[in-house]
C-alpha cells in the first residue's frame, strides 16, 4: 500500500509519484503488501526534520525514514511484507536544484523518490562504491519507468 499526503503548498502530481513508487517497488521485488508513506513537505517543515532527525542545519530535498528494514526479493520471490517505512521530499527545495541537476521540477522530485525508496530498502551512497550502486540503480529505475510510461 502506498499513502501519499502532500503537505507543501506545491502542485504536484501525486499520481504519477503513487505509479512510480509502485513501480520501482515491482522492480525491486518488495512484497506487494508492504507499506509505504511518502509526504511532501514545504521548506519550513523539511528544516524540522532535517535538524531533528539527522542533526544537520536547513532544509534538505528528501529524507528516508525506514521501518523494518525490507530488502529487495529476489529472483526466488518477493521481499516479507511489512512497513517499508517514509519518504519526506520537499518540492520547494528540490525546484531549486533541478536544473542543475538536468531536470524539470517533477523529474527532480521523481528522482528524489526513488532515491528514498533506495534507501528505505537499505541502500546508501556513504562510499564511492555504495555510490556507485545506488546511483546507478536509481538512473535506471527512473530510466526505466520513463521507457513504460510512454
């Protein structure tokens, strides 16, 4: 089940987010059951978070909240059901660096998705070869979704 709540005063389109979270969790083999909450937040909200839960000053573009700690299945099957956990992204934040990064607003905040969706299932880019990985899982994620929507 995937919940979405948008809380940032942005436009949005919470149903392609809903698809594509759907989407890379198919891809990633996490069990069809297992919960996950994304909640869009304004800029003023997201610098709470930021500084209550990763101790860290200002406003970030997204926050990866995990539950119980799913991986992703396998060819054998899916990942155990549960609470994947939240994914906090903040539009506001993410429009400001989305031509840097060579995309429109929505791509930005689509990439930011997936980008927490990895990590909620254990992935990090703490490393160059965690980074690698993660990166180069999420490029294709997003690559991908983009080749089944049209």
């Amino acid at each position: 089940m995937i919940d979405i709540n948008n809380e940032s005063g942005e436009q949005v389109d919470e149903q392609a987010l809903v698809q594509l979270a759907d989407f890379t969790l198919q891809q990633m083999r996490i069990h069809p059951q297992a919960e996950v909450s994304i909640l869009l937040v304004d800029e003023t909200a997201m610098t709470g978070y930021h500084e209550r839960f990763m101790g860290e000053p200002g406003a970030t573009d997204v926050l990866s909240f995990p539950m119980d700690e799913l991986r992703p299945g396998s060819a054998d099957g899916v990942s155990a059901e549960g609470i994947l956990g939240d994914v906090v992204i903040c539009p506001g934040y993410a429009a400001g660096q989305a031509t840097l990064n060579g995309r429109s607003v929505d791509g930005e905040v689509q990439y930011l998705l997936v980008h927490g969706l990895l990590h909620l299932m254990g992935y990090d880019h703490g490393e160059p070869d965690e980074k690698r990985v993660m990166f180069g899982l999420n490029d294709r994620l997003i690559r991908d979704w983009s080749a089944n929507k049209k």
